[in-house]
C-alpha cells in the first residue's frame, strides 16, 4: 500500500505521516509507508523525503503524532537496511497517558536462556538478538513528540533495500492484498500461486511487500475467527442470508440435543426449477468426504436438455445410516414440491436403498454399473489370476447381450466354465440383476445414464476447490460457484444452438426438423442414428395380424440381428435395442425401417421428448418464486457496483501512468476524491431492501430459525485409507525398498526424528549458550 508524508513548519519542524498509513501500520504492519514512492538502490520503494525534511532522524526533531513518528524512523530503517520494533513505553503519572517510546533495532537485546533449557527434537533457530545499540527515543512535549534520544551505532551487516523487504518488521499485508487473498483462496488456489499472482500484480517479488509465510499466516488467523464465530453458527448465518436474498433458496439443518450441527441440506430456485424440467432421473452418490468433519457430501445431480450435469440441490450428512438417508430423501422431496423421480441411480448402499424402499416405493431403483464392476477385481482375483479369458467372456455378457435370455444364458456358461457356482458374493449380486444388468435395464427410462458419473463429475470439480480441512462454512460458497459454473455453460449452449445453424448429413427432411426442434446436443445423438442408419437393411421376417416385425442388420452381415415391431399404423415403433425407452431418441434400427418405408419426411411428435428439445425450460412454475432472471438480479449488488468501477480505474489508471504529470494529476484528484467519499459515509445510511412478502419467505423456508447457537458437529481425526478387500495378484505383495533416513541413510526412521539430529540440536544449543555468555561479557 503507497502512503504519503507531508511536512510542515511551526515553530519548530514538525514532521506529519498520512492518517491513512497510520491505519493500515497499525492493522497491517506494513513496509511501505507513502504513496509517492520512488525507487532507489536497485528498485525497492522507500519513503522520499521532501527537499527540506532531512533523512535521518536527530535530537530535537518534532513530530505531531507519535505515530509519525514511528513512520520515519520505519522508512529510515528501511533505507538502511534494518527493521525496527518497540522496546519501552512509559505512561504518565498524572494520567496514565503514553508519554516516552524507544524505538530499536529487531536485532536488540539477547534471546532469554530460559528458552535454551528446553530438550529439542529439532535444531534450535538461528539467533536474531545480538545486542545491537541503535535506538530512537521520543518524549513527549505539550502536544508535540521531540527525539530524545538517537543512537546510529550497528553491530550488525545492513541489508540493502532490496533484501530489507524479507525482514518481519517490514513485511505485511495491505488491505487490496487481503481482499485478493481472500478472492483466491476461496477459489480453491495454493499459497504459492497466490504469491505469484500477488508478483505479478506488484511488478515483481520484492515489490510484494510479504513472503508466502505470511499469506498463510493471514488465511491461519481468518481461519481460526471462524472458529471462534463457529463453523456450523457461520453456515447458518449464510443459509439465512441467502434466503433473504433468494426467496427461492430452501434449507434444512438438523441439530442434536447438544445444539451441535447433524445433517443439513440446500438447493438454490435454479436447482429446484431444474428439477420440474428434469428430473425424471436423479443420481444420487455418497462417495466424497470434503471437510474436517468427514461428513460425505451427497449431491442430488441429473442431466439436462444439453446433456450437461444439472444439480437438484446437495447435503452433508453427519452419517451414512438408513435414518439419515431417510430424512435426507424426505427433506429434498418436500424441497422439489413432492414430486418423486420416475428412476434413481445410486451406489450398492444398503443403507441407501433401505430409505429409497421407504421413501420413493414407486421409484425404479437402479445401481451404479460401474460400482458393481470395480467390485469385480477385489471378489474374484483368483478368477481373474488363473483364467486370462474371463474379463473378456465377462465384458460380453453384461455388456453385448441384449435380451435377457441371452444374458441368462451366457451367465450360466460361465459359471460353470470358471466354477462360480458356490461363490455366495456372486450369488447374491446375481440375485439382484433386474437393479444393475443392462439387458434388464434397456427399456426403462434413464436419459442415457447407467452409472452416478453425474454426480461423481461434481465430486472432481470440488476436488480441486476443497480438502479435508475444508470448513463446511467454506464449502457452501464452493457449491455456489459450482451452480454458477454449471448454469454458465447452459446458458453458452443454449445460446449457440439458437444462433448458428446445423449442417445436414443427409436428404431427408426428418433431420431438417430435429434440427429445428432438438437442442444441438440431442440432434447430433439423432443426426449419428439417423446417418448410421443408412449402414443397415430391414428385412420383413413375419406379420402377426396388423404388427409386423423386421429383422436389422448391417449391410453384408447376419448377426447382431436386431427385431423392429411396427404396429397397424405403422407409427409405433419398437426395436430389441431399447434405445427409444433408455434415451428417449429414436434408434438407427427403426430409423432404417422408417427408410424402408418411405417414412423420413417428417419427424413423428409421439417420438419427441420435451426434456430434450431448445424449449424444453419454457414451462413456467409458479409454486418457486424466483426465476433465472430474478437469481441474477438478486445477486451481490456492491460486488457489482466495484467491477464497474474497478473497469473505468483501469483505463484511467493506463492514461496516468503515461507521464510523471499526467500520475500527480490524478493522484491529487484521487485524494480529493477520497476525502469527499469518506465524508460522505457520515451523512448517509445505507439500508437494504429485503423481500417483505411473508406467504414468499414461509413457502421458501423449510425449518424455522433456530432460537440457540448451533455448535459446531466433532471433528474427525484421520485415521488413513482403509484395507481394501481385493486379493492382490503376487507381483503386488513382493517386498519393497524400505525408506532410508535422508540425514543418517538409516532405516527405522525417518529425518523428523533422527536422533543424529537430537544430537546436533543439544550440541549447537551448548554452542549458542557459551557464545551468549561471552558476549555478555
């Protein structure tokens, strides 16, 4: 932050430090103390004095503030090249008032030997105190602050300019440098790359005025005010400001007889209106952990019109028990106005699927097909080790058969030929084949999903965002801009589809329809079925009254045969593939009958799925009273207020840094420009409108305020991953090399606690001691 430092003469020099920079050494302990700062030496910005002012402090100079002059003797230290701390104060006795202050060198005085009688693991740090004399010493005078006292005298190297900027004294973070911290770090970005990004804007590292120590001892100190706030108290504030803001926005947090936080869910309006449109399947996972609590994040996600992941709203549950889940599925039911989802796709959770059988009874339950096949490796390893052929027989029956007589009978062919039939684990997920075989699954209704990828795409994006030490306070503001990400990249695609045009594959005006009608998603998935239709041929195999069925097969082969049923009016259509019931977009196997039978003119609207069409989100639903619109209108109005005033100051900032006049210039207006601002805030009070609907704010809340503080829930030590189940193939249990000790090349330990180093720490603790000794002599 660049201060400035005026002069003036009374009957004495008086030397005046900006208040601003007063505020900001107090707050930030900073190292830049002016605002028209200059480069010296090789390029550090110090304080300049004035033509008149001397640079050096002597007996007799005045000062107005004490805290000018702590100022000039920190923008003099910095020239020099040390840094300066408080040493004594004095109070008067009169009236208990400051009224002395020796100012001295970081380097003063001696470490205490108390502190060289403790037994250390680690080697003892350097020593920083060596006895060095120069000092400042005021007094006050009237109303003015004389020096004293004023030793130059070091025993000590003086660091340049440059290097002076490490010291603690004159490091520290401005008030701009906080904000963009914070900015960065809630967007998930490591110290390191703060500290570059800070480099950057600086003009270079030791123009940053901290070191990455700092920064992280900044987030530390924020960290732990949340603490005191507490986590849970401060998760709740927000939910209860959010809502305020977006009567839309629904919550439900659960609380112990303890008052500490259990359970909680949310969803923003968007979520829930997404719901209305698309949520006709929902996956549902609970497979991430994401904060220092260890309590799973389960996010409720589905796919929309542009086959994107769509959120319907999210939790964290204290516990993955039945009774969690229960309240869980019931809350955000009542969130998404009770409507329940036609199929729900989950993890092999028993506890979950207990509370779906409770909750949605009607609701086709279906497992995650990629979760039961990593399951696989880890119950047959010795399958897998002993018959090289089984992944592949394996991948052809759950994944190529298409009846389920096929699959039945390919499943017992190889539970015969690899002698599975005692295995009790496959067994008993044989038993359960109608929830996770594809052959049992094609005809109902998925939106073209078989596994919970959608909500495992969520789980990498907050991967980058959160870790286990993340705050749950901290991980609502990550959901957010997951949900603005998510939105962002509708609204781009919804865009693009109406303002650019489809190219045609082929000649048929049924594709010139679905262009028309179909988002640009969904006509592609169309115009590749209807393109690789042309690859096939329809051959009638027999009619059985007005239903006749076709055999498909490409062109110059007899297998896979695929059966297509057209009904009397030749207007319905049904193929062994499924896809029409899976995904709800016609197959190529019916689209080559229709060719066949001269039907590609026109697009059937008994075979258009709204979910998938560009107005697919034109229905309105009043039961949520905000809109997309409303969302964005409601957002942080000062926020928006500072990027539009942040984008004018940027161009401004470019004309003034033309020339020396044209920056004073605009430095003496921007001055001016702060005076009448901050004295405009004691004349104006600013109010905040809030919806004042009260039917809008009882309908958008899902629990009523707590009357008590919300304790935060117990942290969760972390206990490492667990053992895994898997029989490990032999390569895998082969000894590997032990770790050595980097310091001594000694197994057993690691450098942390190498007893060499316990040995050197006592040694050059005995070092130090004699040499404390013989300087004090």
């Amino acid at each position: 932050m660049a201060e400035s430092s005026s002069f003036g003469v009374a009957e004495e020099p008086i030397y005046n430090v900006d208040s601003d920079e007063l505020e900001a050494e107090s707050e930030d302990v900073q190292c830049d103390v002016n605002e028209d700062s200059v480069n010296v030496e090789d390029g550090v910005n110090v304080i300049p004095s004035s033509s008149s002012g001397p640079l050096e402090p002597f007996i007799g100079m005045v000062f107005e503030e004490v805290e000018d002059a702590q100022a000039f003797y920190k923008a003099y230290a910095r020239r020099q090249g040390f840094a300066i701390r408080t040493n004594h104060t004095r109070l008067s006795k009169d009236d208990k008032t400051l009224c002395a202050v020796d100012y001295v060198c970081t380097r003063e005085g001696f470490r205490r030997v108390s502190r060289k009688d403790i037994d250390r693991i680690v080697p003892e740090p350097a020593e920083t105190k060596i006895g060095c004399k120069a000092i400042m010493g005021i007094k006050k005078d009237g109303e003015k602050w004389i020096v004293t006292k004023f030793v130059v005298g070091h025993n000590h190297i003086l660091l340049t300019p440059r290097s002076t900027s490490f010291l603690r004294g004159h490091r520290g973070v401005t008030k701009v440098q906080k904000k963009l911290i914070m900015t960065l770090n809630e967007s998930g970005v490591p110290t390191r790359k703060i500290m570059s990004v800070l480099s950057k804007d600086a003009g270079g590292e030791f123009n940053v005025g901290c070191i990455g120590k700092d920064v992280e001892n900044y987030l530390g100190t924020k960290r732990r005010k949340i603490f005191e706030e507490g986590d849970a108290q401060r998760l709740y504030s927000y939910f209860l400001d959010r809502q305020l803001r977006e009567p839309g926005f629904v919550f439900s947090m659960q609380v112990d007889n303890d008052g500490c936080m259990g359970s909680c869910f949310w969803a923003d309006a968007r979520s829930r209106a997404a719901y209305q449109y698309f949520g006709d399947v929902v996956t549902f996972d609970a497979t991430y952990l994401t904060n220092i609590y260890k309590m799973p994040f389960v996010p409720f996600s589905g796919v929309n019109h542009h086959h994107q992941t769509i959120m319907f709203g999210c939790a964290l549950l204290v516990n993955e028990t039945a009774e969690s889940y229960t309240w869980l599925l019931r809350t955000w039911q009542e969130a998404m106005l009770g409507r329940a989802p036609s199929t729900i796709i989950t993890d092999d959770d028993k506890a979950m699927a207990k509370a779906i059988i409770e909750v949605l009874p009607n609701t086709t339950h279906r497992l995650c097909l990629w979760h039961i096949l990593q399951k696989f490796p880890e119950h047959l390893a010795h399958v897998y080790n002993k018959f090289p052929n089984f992944q592949k027989d394996f991948h052809h029956c759950i994944h190529e058969t298409i009846t389920t007589d096929e699959f039945e009978e390919e499943w017992a062919m190889i539970v015969v030929k690899y002698g599975l039939g005692e295995n009790t684990w496959l067994q008993n997920l044989y038993s359960r084949r109608d929830m996770w075989v594809p052959a049992y699954l094609r005809s109902i209704f998925c939106a073209g999903m078989s596994t919970t990828q959608r909500s495992e795409s969520m789980n990498k994006f907050f991967k980058d965002y959160v870790r286990s030490s993340t705050l749950v306070s901290d991980f609502v503001h990550q959901y957010e801009k997951a949900i603005d990400a998510r939105y962002f990249k509708e609204k781009e695609k919804g865009v693009r589809t109406k303002s650019t045009r489809a190219i045609m594959k082929t000649p048929f005006k049924i594709e010139e329809e679905a262009a028309t009608v179909y988002t640009r998603k969904s006509f592609m998935i169309f115009q590749d079925e209807l393109f690789n239709s042309l690859r096939y041929r329809a051959k009638k195999l027999y009619v059985s009254g007005e239903v006749k069925t076709y055999g498909v097969t490409v062109h110059g082969k007899e297998t896979p045969l695929y059966h297509v049923t057209l009904s009397g009016d030749e207007g319905h259509a049904t193929c062994t593939c499924h896809m029409w019931e899976f995904m709800g977009i016609l197959c190529k196997h019916i689209l080559c009958v229709f060719g066949k039978k001269a039907k590609l003119n026109i697009l059937p609207q008994h075979y258009v799925l709204d979910r998938w069409t560009i107005n697919a989100k034109s229905r309105p639903i009043p039961a949520i009273p905000c809109s997309d619109n409303q969302v964005h209108q409601v957002q942080d109005e000062p926020t928006m207020r500072k990027n539009k005033s942040m984008i004018l100051l940027y161009d401004i900032v470019e004309l003034a840094s033309q020339s020396a006049e044209k920056h004073n210039h605009f430095t003496l207006a921007l001055e001016k420009v702060q005076k009448e601002l901050l004295a405009m805030e004691d004349n104006i009070q600013c109010s905040q409108t809030v919806p004042t609907n009260d039917d809008q704010i009882f309908r958008s809340q899902v629990i009523s305020n707590f009357s008590q503080t919300v304790q935060d829930p117990p942290q969760v030590p972390t206990k490492g991953r667990p053992k895994s189940l898997r029989s490990k193939n032999p390569k895998e249990t082969q000894n590997t090399k032990k770790r050595r000790c980097s310091i001594c090349k000694n197994e057993g330990h690691t450098k942390n606690n190498c007893p060499s180093v316990r040995h050197i720490g006592s040694t050059t603790a005995n070092i130090s001691e004699h040499l404390d000794s013989s300087l004090q002599i």
